[in-house]
C-alpha cells in the first residue's frame, strides 16, 4: 500500500521543478494531486501524464478567489483535502536601492500572502478529515540571510508555519515548513546566475546541488501519517551548507 494512499493533496506551483517532483512523488505513492499552476501547458500536460488521478488547475495564488475555486474543484473531483503543500515562489535577483516597490510586493504576493490565503483556503475542507498536514516550503533563507524580498518572505513562511500549527492543532492539522537549500531546478539551470551558482555549490559541505527528488522525499514524509507528531518545526535539507 502507498504511503499516501486515501489521501488528497494539493500542490502549488506544480506544473515544474520541485512541484512537478512532488506532484510524481504523491501519485506514486497512491494520493489523488491536484496541481496548481499558471503555466497551463505544462500543468495539463503534467496531470494528461499522471493519469486519472491527477487534475490541473490553474491559479494565481496570490488571489483569494482562485484558492476558493481551487478547494471547491478538488473536493468535487476527489473529496476533501488532506494535504497541501505551498511550493509556489518566486525570487527577483536584485538590491534594496535598486528593487522597485512593485518588484517587491510581487514577491511577498506569491512567496508570503500565498500561503496564509492557501492555509485559510483548505482549513474547513481538512477539519472535514481530522488529519491534515500543511507542508509550507520555505528555503534556507528563512534561517538565515540573503536576497531582499526572497529572503524577507521565506522568513515569514516559517513565522506563519508557526502561528499555523498552534492553532490548527486542535483540529488533528499539523503544519512544518521545509528549508532546502541549492536545489536543481529550471530555476536555477535556466537563470541568470547559473555559472555562479554551480561555482557556489562547490563550497556546499556534500559538494553538489540536491535533486528535486530528494526534497519530495522529505515533503512525501511530512505530508505523510509518519510525522504524526511533527508540528510547527522546521525541516532543513541543504547538504549541510546551515551547519559551518
């Protein structure tokens, strides 16, 4: 039997990258996945791939309305949730003197606003279920410093991961947050930066990047009944870059 057998999720930001990994992971593992994304191709693709368990929608997850629609949809093509996971985030590469105001609310739209809308959003659909697990993904730079915006946002997802586990606990919802550090993801391949990060990556303690994958493992056991008793805590996963 799956470890996730019996369970419905939703994944944002799932069309690619670590979502897209996390989306297979689930589905392997016997869950129903609704992923959702703006990148309509791929996400349609991606659910086409992944079979009848597997459904797409679109969203902006920085909009209240979409996340209504998004909860509605999956409880009417696979029941209530019981998981979500809020992959959904973006980074703008640039200083504080030179980041614009617009620049900036972007970010704390889709990296910060997002999960407190997708937390709120699923809340009555996971007390139908009495054992949900929100599994907010937040980076090693909510744990320590980095880019203006980015790092600013993912240190609140660990706040609101925080906040959120004590007042979901009585409802039988666990809520951890997850830290990754470099992971190879289009992100990172695709940017601006790539030759810089992979220089960086060097100075990592196990000396490389990680694999999506091995982030969906750490999600898979979190979204899982095996941290039934893990709430409000962080996860690191960085190939031990927090730890010199």
């Amino acid at each position: 039997m799956g470890r996730l057998t019996g369970k419905v999720a939703i994944i944002t930001g799932g069309a690619r990258g670590m979502g897209e990994s996390h989306a297979r992971k689930f589905i392997a593992e016997g869950a129903k996945v609704v992923l959702t994304d703006l990148n309509v191709e791929a996400g349609t693709a991606l659910a086409q791939e992944l079979g009848e368990n597997a459904k797409f929608i679109k969203q902006d997850v920085s909009s209240e309305a979409d996340w209504a629609n998004v909860v509605t949809e999956t409880e009417n093509a696979f029941g209530p949730v019981h998981i979500l996971v809020n992959n959904a985030g973006i980074s703008i590469a640039s200083s504080i003197a030179q980041m614009t105001l617009e620049q900036y609310r972007k970010i704390v739209d889709i990296n910060q606003v997002s999960v407190f809308l997708g937390m709120k959003a699923v809340l009555p659909s996971m007390q139908k279920t009495e054992n949900g697990s929100i599994v907010n993904i937040s980076s090693i730079n909510g744990l320590v410093g980095g880019a203006i915006g980015y790092t600013d946002t993912k240190f609140a997802v660990r706040g609101m991961t925080k906040a959120a586990a004590l007042e979901f606990a009585h409802y039988g919802i666990r809520v951890n947050s997850i830290h990754p550090g470099v992971i190879e993801t289009p992100m990172v391949t695709e940017g601006d930066a790539v030759e810089q990060i992979k220089e960086f990556a060097k100075h990592i303690p196990l000396k490389r990047m990680a694999q999506s994958e091995e982030v969906s493992n750490l999600v898979l056991f979190l979204a899982s009944d095996e941290s039934s008793y893990s709430t409000g805590s962080e996860f690191v996963i960085d190939g031990g870059l927090t730890a010199q």
